[in-house]
C-alpha cells in the first residue's frame, strides 16, 4: 500500500514548537502550531523565502 505524495511527518516538541517534515522533498519547517507550519511549508514549496521565528 502506497502512503502517496502527500504524506507528511508532524512532530510536537516539549515546548510546544511543531516541526513539519516532508520526506518526497526533504523540506521541513518548524513554527509555533501546526497551521502556521503548514503555511510555511506551503509558501516553501511555492519557492517563497521563509522568515525565521
């Protein structure tokens, strides 16, 4: 069974940062809840630079 090209890793530390992988691109991007990663990793996928914090 395939997981597809959509399959992404969410992981939230004791501080509560959550880190989003993407293993098909290698990517991944860290902010302090999962919706903003999510814009993050879209606007990084998109070719945009990503600000830090």
């Amino acid at each position: 069974m395939s997981a597809g090209p959509y399959v992404r890793s969410c992981i939230r530390t004791q501080d509560g940062t959550v880190i989003l992988f993407e293993p098909m691109t290698g990517r991944a991007v860290s902010a302090p809840d999962s919706k903003t990663a999510e814009a993050r990793l879209a606007r990084l996928t998109a070719g945009h630079a990503i600000r830090p914090g």
